[in-house]
C-alpha cells in the first residue's frame, strides 16, 4: 500500500489522537488539519494507526 493524499472530513472532535500517533502529517489547531507536502506514504502504518485511533472516524486517504 502507497497512501497518497489523507484528509480530515468535518466533525473532528479535537481529541489529538492523531496528531499524537503522526505529528509528521496531523496538526491540531482548532480541529485536526492534514500537513501538506509530506510524502504521505513514508508513514503508512502512523496514518492507518491514527484512522483506527480515531474516535469519530473522520481521518480519510487515498492509495495507490
């Protein structure tokens, strides 16, 4: 698997799941935004671990 492009669809409850597993794509401001610019796939198994991790399931990608 090559994850291509990740994002974070409306209704993030700000928990910071994400950004605790892959602070090298998620960023927590007010809500969860996706970093843009990383090759996303160098960090497959961070992004699946925070799509599991995710407690309102809003973490989205595509692959390859």
């Amino acid at each position: 698997m090559k994850i291509t492009k990740v994002w974070v669809e409306e209704d993030c409850s700000s928990c910071g799941v994400c950004e605790d597993i892959c602070p090298e794509v998620f960023l927590l401001k007010d809500i969860a935004t996706v970093i843009e610019g990383v090759n996303y796939s160098e960090y497959d198994a961070k992004i699946l671990e925070a799509v599991d991790g995710c407690p309102v399931e809003v973490i989205k990608f595509s692959e390859e």
